[in-house]
C-alpha cells in the first residue's frame, strides 16, 4: 500500500510529542512490512526511511495529496476530508458535543466507549528507541512522567504520595517553580525535578527506577508515559481513570483514588516483576501491534467499509473540572 500519513506538526519528536512518536512508529513499521510511506507534516520535519511532505493548513487538503496514495490517515483536524479512502486518529480529549467523521479511531477502549464507538487502537512504542532495559539493576527512586504544568496530571499528588511512601521521587517533566499551578513552590527535599527530557535522558531515568506515579485526575485517552515505564520494569501506581483500567493489570501496577491505598501499594513496589512489566508491553503494547491494527483498518476502508456505524459523539459533558482524588 502507499499509505500518507497526515499531522499538522513537526516530527520527529524531541523530547514531548506523543502523537509525534506515535505516527514516527507507526510510518517506520509500515516501511518494514514492505508498505510505501509518505508524510505530510509541519514544515521542518524529516525522515530517512520515508518521504515528507509540507502540510499547509491554507491549502485544501485534497490539493496536497499524492495521486499515488491508496489511503490517508488523517491524525489532526483538516480543513476538508480526504476523496481518497481514509481513516483518522482521535490522540487527545475533548469535553465538547459534536460529531466526529465514520472513519474516526480512538486509542483506547475507553477512549472510543466515551464517543459511542467501539473503534481504538492502542498506541505503541518501538522497543528500539529505548534499547534494553535492565530489570535485575538495584532501583532506590519512582518517577512521575508527563507535563507537570498540566493540572490533571497532579504531580502535587505524586509528590505527596513518594513523600508518604518514603521513597525519592523523579518529576520528569516539570521543575520545582510553576506559577501554571496557582504558583507552586515545591519545598520537599524527597522531590527533585528535571524539566522535559527526553531521548537517551529519558532512557535512563526510566532504567533506574523502581515504578512510576501516575495519580491523573482526568480521563487519559492512553499515555504513552505508562507503557514506556512498564517497557522497563516499572509497576505503575495511578487512578482508574480513562485507559488506565484497561492498561494497568494487576500484575504490573495497582489504581485508586485514595492517597492512602496508593502509598500502601507502593511500600510493597519490590512485590512486583520488573520482566513481567516489560514482558506485557512487549506483548501487547509495541510499533508491530498497533501496525497490524491499523492496517486492518485501512483495508476495511479500501474495501468500501466505513469504521463506525455511527458518526461519533462525546456522550456525556463531564462537569466537574477534576476527577476525584482524595
């Protein structure tokens, strides 16, 4: 197949980007399965195993389409939808009403069902970025990953939750100082910070830590943050929010809304299996998996088939600005 894949920013990623690492796993798997990629991308982007186009949000979008393209895969919003057969990818949340297009797939279970639909694909990692992980090393820290200037991650829970285990923490992805959190001033000496990392940085930190606090207070559509910690043996310890429940199992994390059930969990973090972590994503959550789902897809549109009976819809407004978290 000759297949375009459509994004309205840079890749590759730095550092933060997740739909960015997304699509670059996805195109690179592609290429690999012997299928022919070309992006069509912000201004500024390159890669070496496919050919890159500049996206232009003025343009039409059909204007910028390849004649030899069989399907598109649309991974941001566009002033028009594709003549030629295609599918697009929801990566984030909305809390508004309106109506998303037949082909539209969402990246989790629980990301799909808040739409009415029961189309997702789970997101997932190519181990070769990562490299391989060490999961006999002695660990003596957990690590918070995300942006922590964003509210419904709650690292002020994560901080307080390390500080209740009696375990350091690692907040990648923020630093001691945020005036985006009311001016959070962050005096506990258990806690240090790194700002955004990423590459072999981010590798590292994640190697050497013994599990991840993840105590978000909003419907994560899937978090990459997750299967990159459970890539290398970490247990993730978080709320029953969004795609959480359908990620973290038992077997390699614990959920709950209460500070008290997390920190118990957490004293207990050496009771689980770093190779059982890494052994899950391996299975269920790398590049080749989610390639083979989305080709599937992509054949059900070439063959004439929409992905959703329905025109997809947020069912429910959500009201209150926080998930519960106590």
């Amino acid at each position: 197949m000759n297949i375009l894949i459509v994004n309205n920013s840079v890749i590759p990623a730095v550092k933060y980007g997740g739909t960015e690492r997304v699509i670059w796993w996805l195109g690179k798997e592609l290429v690999r399965l012997g299928h022919n990629v070309t992006y069509l991308v912000a201004k500024g982007s390159y890669c070496p195993f496919a050919k890159v186009l500049n996206y232009c949000a003025t343009i039409p979008l059909n204007q910028q389409i390849p004649e030899n393209i069989d399907v598109v895969h649309l991974n941001c919003g566009t002033n028009e939808l594709p003549i030629k057969p295609y599918i697009s990818t929801m990566h984030g949340n909305t809390n508004q009403q309106f109506t998303l297009n037949k082909n539209t797939v969402f990246v989790s279970k629980n990301h799909a069902e808040r739409f009415g639909s029961n189309v997702y694909v789970h997101n997932g990692l190519d181990p070769e970025d990562y490299g391989k992980p060490s999961l006999s090393n002695k660990k003596n820290y957990t690590h918070f990953l995300g942006d922590a200037a964003w509210r419904v991650k709650n690292v002020k829970a994560a901080i307080n939750i390390a500080s209740k285990a009696n375990i350091p923490l690692k907040v990648l992805g923020g630093v001691r100082f945020n005036i985006n959190q009311g001016v959070r001033l962050t005096f506990d000496l258990n806690t240090s910070f790194y700002g955004m990392v990423g590459g072999i940085e981010k590798n590292k930190f994640l190697n050497e830590s013994k599990g991840m606090i993840f105590p978000v207070r909003w419907h994560e559509p899937f978090g990459i943050a997750i299967t990159e910690s459970l890539y290398f043996g970490c247990p993730v310890f978080g709320t029953p929010y969004g795609s959480l429940t359908e990620i973290v199992k038992k077997e390699v994390g614990f959920l709950s809304t209460k500070t008290r059930e997390l920190v118990d969990a957490i004293k207990n973090i050496d009771s689980y299996n770093p190779k059982v972590c890494n052994d899950y994503v391996m299975e269920y959550f790398t590049s080749k998996q989610m390639t083979l789902s989305y080709i599937r897809l992509y054949e059900k549109v070439l063959n004439g088939f929409t992905l959703n009976e329905n025109e997809p819809c947020l069912i429910k407004i959500q009201q209150e600005k926080f998930l519960d978290f106590e």
